[in-house]
C-alpha cells in the first residue's frame, strides 16, 4: 500500500483517538503528524502538478528545457564525449571483430555487374561483344559475378590486414569528431521529440515511489514536534 496513504490513516487515527479519549497530548501529536505528512504530500505534488495560486509549483513540467538540457550534458560530456569515444576507438588491447557479411548479404551488387558491362560495351570489345549475342549474351554471367563478387568482398573484409587499415582510420581525430556529432544529432532528435507530460512522466516513475518517504518522515517529525509541544506546553 501507498506509504503516503498509511502515515496519514494512522496519523488522523491518533487524532480521532485522542479526540474520543479526551487525551490531549494524543490529539496533539496526531494534529501534528497529520499537518507535516499532509505538507510533505502536498510538496510532492507540486513538484510534478501545477497548482494554481501557488508559485513555485509544477517545477518538473515547467522547468522541463533545463532537465532536457541536463541529460544532453550529460550523454555528450560524460558518456560520449570525443575523449571517451576517442580511448574507446583506439583501444588496441581489444582487436576490432568485424563480421559484415549480414549487411554484405543485403547489399544490392547488381550496379557492379552493371557497370562491368557498361565497361565491356565501351572497350573494344565492345563490337566484337555485338557479333555473339550483345549484352544479353551477358545476362547469364549475372548472378554468377553477383555471387562471387559478395564472396570476395566478405573476404576482404575479414583479412586482417583489412581490419587493422579499418582500426587505424577510425583512430584518426576527425572520425571522433564525425561520429560525435552523429552522436549529438541523434540525441539532439531524441530530446526534440520530448513533451514536459513526457519529461514528468520520466522523473515520476524513477522518483516519485522514493518520495513518499518525506511524507512517511513528515508524518514522524510532525509527530514528535507535536510531542514535545505538550510535554513544554508552548
């Protein structure tokens, strides 16, 4: 069950109590446990929810740019900053292990065989090409060289000498700099596409289980003021 909800049932329970007994110390401090549980609610929820006539509240969906403005400083100064992608990039304890064959497998490879005959016509070849079929007598040899032509490039792309070329031009300064501000664009978008409910919603749900411990504390403090209230009489 709700803290908030359980500290301000037995705070109002002391209350009744103490009403019905006619102990005054008991209603005292149920008063007082219910005044500081009931202002702890009350500045949890002003927090999140704008309540009119009273300044200072809706904070989170109001202020929402500067929490925008927090998390961009934070992904791009501390996570993916040109240092860090920098020493992630240049790490040569750890090889590079590269396997494109998927994307290979997805590439379309028929322009390259297209372009071999564009060649070929333009040779002089060319007319001689024309005496035994012309360029559909090509058209066989397509998914042949396709075939053979992705064998050859997942090849390339596993030779380690391949791979240690890839390695150390993604070691150069401005592969960082490009991949930072890739980086910085995306998150950029992302934070764009952000609405203040969205940014509320966000802190709610990692904050707001966690607050209910001021009420729950508000609650106990408001009691023990109320305590020492009736035991000086103030």
């Amino acid at each position: 069950m709700n803290k908030s909800i359980i500290t301000s049932g037995l705070a109002i329970a002391l209350v009744l109590i103490g009403f019905f007994l006619g102990n005054v110390t008991i209603k005292t401090v149920g008063l007082f446990a219910v005044s500081g549980a009931i202002t702890n609610w009350i500045a949890v929820h002003m927090l999140f929810e704008k309540i009119p006539g009273l300044y200072g509240s809706g904070v989170i969906p109001e202020r929402f740019e500067d929490f925008k403005s927090g998390i961009r400083t934070l992904v791009m100064e501390q996570f993916f900053s040109e240092e860090n992608i920098q020493r992630f990039l240049a790490d040569n304890n750890q090889p590079l292990q590269l396997d494109l064959s998927p994307i290979i497998k997805k590439v379309d490879l028929a322009p390259t065989f297209d372009s071999l005959v564009e060649v070929v016509k333009a040779s002089s070849f060319g007319q001689m090409l024309g005496m035994f079929g012309g360029v559909e007598a090509l058209e066989p040899m397509r998914q042949p060289f396709i075939d053979k032509m992705g064998l050859a490039l997942e090849n390339i792309t596993q030779d380690p000498e391949f791979i240690l070329l890839l390695q150390e031009e993604l070691a150069q300064p401005d592969v960082h700099q490009d991949l930072h501000e890739k980086i910085k664009q995306i998150v950029e978008q992302r934070l764009n596409e952000l609405t203040p409910k969205m940014v509320k919603d966000i802190i709610q749900n990692m904050i707001r289980k966690h607050l209910g411990w001021l009420v729950v504390w508000g609650g106990v403090f408001g009691g023990l003021i109320g305590l020492l209230a009736t035991l000086f009489k103030f």
